[in-house]
C-alpha cells in the first residue's frame, strides 16, 4: 500500500503521482513535430499503422506480411464490431490515446524529436477504434471526452495513465479529477505494463522538421487570407469554417488530420 492506502501498482497511485500543470499553448504544434504518419518504429518492416491492424483486428485478409487489406475490429471505445476495408471508407482509424497536440500542450513540445516520435508510434498509446468515435474525439483529454462504452473506460483512463508516466506528461487538475472520478468506480485497476518499445525512437523516419517559432495567427487577418486558428476541428466547424486541404490551405497544418486523408475538419 501506498500513503493514504492507495495500492500500488494501480492506475490512481500512478495518477497521483502525475505531476499537474496547466495546459501550455499550442504555438509550433503540427502533426509532422511527431513524425511521418507512419513510421516502422520497431524495425520489423511494416509501419506502426499496420501492426496496429494486425494486432487487433481479426479474421484479416493481407497483402504480404505487412499490409492489411481488410478485417474486423472488436471495438473498445463503442463496443460495436467494425469492418475494416483498405481503400475504402475510413470506419477504422489508429487513436493516440494522449492525443500527440495534448502531449504537446503538456510537456512534450519541449522533448528531443526521436521522443515524440517514439511516443506517437508506441503501441502502449495506440488504439484502433471507430473513425467517428476517434473523430469525436480529437485532440480531447479525460475532462472532456471518455469512451461511450462505459465498460472500457476505466481501462481507457489506466492506459492514458501508463503513457504520461512512461513518457512523463503532465495532467491539469481538471484532468487529473475526471481521471480519478472515473477510476474511483474500479479503484484496483491495474496500472498496465510499459511495454519494451524505448521513449527513444531509433528509427524516426527520416530528419526532424524545422520547429516553428510563431504562433499561428489566431484572427483573421486583416487581408481575409486565412480563417482564424480554433485550436480544434471541433471548434472551428461550430463556427461553420473548414474542411482544409493538405498543401492547399495553411489551416490545415493547425489540426490533426488523424485518418491522414489530407483533410482536417471536415
């Protein structure tokens, strides 16, 4: 036992021991700050994208080794089965369970390059799931989005728990009681394994992007060029703005593009 009685070993001694900042600003994040989408982080030849679908899909079709055609995901997040088709519409995305913009809000923005991608390609934050529910989701922590699938969210909550520790990312207070409040219904669960994919990556594919130094401008200028930065997808279509286009417009590089379709907020 730990003070206070908490048991060690549990995802609520690992939370407590979190540290709790507020969120920094989100100036110089963009998707590539992270890495390619996706890198073969483990060197065994296929992308961290299709190990994912390997893992955890079943009754799979493939092409090659590596390459998964098509399968079926038991869904954590909305406990539905999901059929999974290559090529065709996206019904099963890869979650980053703290999303890579949080993380980067929370610590990371300060990490060395081989960190952040080792981070948004380990299999300890990675879960297929949804597209929607992933797409509901965004770049939200515990305070303000949880899993529909009530049964999973407090193994939801211990995982989000066992990557900041792993990777050391802090928690805001808000987030750290949403966490806890949601853990207090299962209050032995297990904190899970960190799993042996080091916090640095050895293979990052390929050299790291140049950090940007400005903020995004968060008005529209006075020229109309640019819509103004929201901070989510989910605030800038309530205000009836996107879809943007990877290398066509300069909001996309604000978002997450997290089917990598090359369009955000759409």
């Amino acid at each position: 036992m730990t003070a206070g009685g908490v048991t060690a070993g549990t995802a609520i001694a690992a939370i407590l021991a979190l540290p709790v900042k507020g969120r920094a600003p989100k100036t110089g994040y963009a998707r590539t700050q992270f890495g390619p989408a996706w890198v073969d982080i483990n060197r065994n030849g296929c992308d961290s994208r299709n190990d994912m679908l390997a893992a955890y899909l079943t009754s799979k079709v493939m092409s090659g080794s590596c390459k998964v055609l098509s399968g079926v995901l038991a869904d954590p997040y909305t406990g539905a089965s999901v059929t999974f088709v290559y090529g065709g519409a996206s019904e099963v995305d890869i979650d980053h369970l703290v999303p890579l913009s949080d993380a980067w809000q929370k610590g990371a923005a300060r990490w060395p390059y081989a960190k952040r991608v080792a981070f948004a390609n380990d299999p300890l934050n990675l879960q297929p799931t949804d597209a929607s529910a992933n797409r509901q989701k965004s770049d939200s922590d515990a305070a303000s989005w949880l899993p529909p699938n009530k049964s999973y969210r407090c193994a939801y909550v211990a995982r989000q728990a066992a990557v900041k520790k792993k990777y050391g990312v802090w928690v805001t207070a808000a987030e750290k009681a949403a966490m806890l409040a949601i853990l207090d219904r299962c209050p032995g669960q297990v904190l899970p394994k960190p799993g042996p994919q080091p916090t640095i990556a050895s293979n990052t594919g390929g050299a790291a992007p140049a950090s940007s130094s400005t903020r995004a401008p968060t008005t529209k200028p006075s020229s109309g060029g640019l819509d103004a930065n929201y901070g989510t997808c989910k605030a800038a279509k309530a205000a009836g703005k996107g879809p943007y286009y990877r290398g066509k417009d300069p909001e996309y590089d604000w978002y997450i593009d997290r089917d990598h379709d090359g369009i955000v907020c759409e």
